[in-house]
C-alpha cells in the first residue's frame, strides 16, 4: 500500500531498513531479519549512521521528505535529516496501523 502510495506521487522514494538504513527500491537484502526500530534490543541501525546515509544518497538534496510509518520510524526520520534543510512531512502520523494503512488507501482511490 505505501509503495502504491509513493509510485502515485511520481517522485522518488527510499525504504527505512531498521537493519539496514536507506535502501533503494532495487537494493536486495539477504533474507528476512527480525530488527525493529521499536524494540532497541534487537539492534537497529545507528541513527547517526542514518544521517551519515542521508549526506552519501543525496537524500538532503530534497526540498522536501514525506514518511510514512510508525512514531519509531517517525523518530529515525526526524533525526536523520536534522540539521538539513528538508522538510519533512508525515501524512498519516498519529494514526493507529490500521487507520493510516484505510488513508493510505484513500489517498491512492482504492
């Protein structure tokens, strides 16, 4: 649904890997893993990693950044692009699983 969400907005896109960091939607990860942003114990991504990601992908050169996702991915977000000039937007934040995945829905006219 996020993906068909992002694909209708025509502009570039990322996936936040708590394993991983910022992937390109071609990357291929090896295998399933069970890291959260949501539990710190099973070791997610540094955040400065995270930031040191933005500057190396060129994320910082957008004028503005929408996530979708959870508070947790919310928060790597947030300090991710701190101290860059992007805007950053969260359409959908606050809302339970469920309700942001029904105006996800919406928004994409399913």
């Amino acid at each position: 649904m996020n993906r068909e969400f992002v694909e209708a907005s025509g502009g570039d896109w990322v996936i936040l890997s708590a394993k991983y960091g910022f992937l390109r939607p071609t990357d291929i990860i090896p295998g399933p893993y069970e890291v959260t942003f949501k539990e710190p114990s099973t070791g997610p991504i540094a955040l400065e990693v995270l930031g040191d990601q933005v500057q190396q992908m060129g994320l910082d050169r957008y004028t503005e950044v929408v996530g979708l996702g959870g508070k947790e991915y919310r928060a790597a977000v947030e300090e991710a692009f701190r101290g860059t000039h992007v805007i950053l937007r969260f359409p959908f934040a606050g809302l339970p699983i469920g309700k942001a995945m029904g105006a996800t829905k919406r928004a994409i006219g399913r």
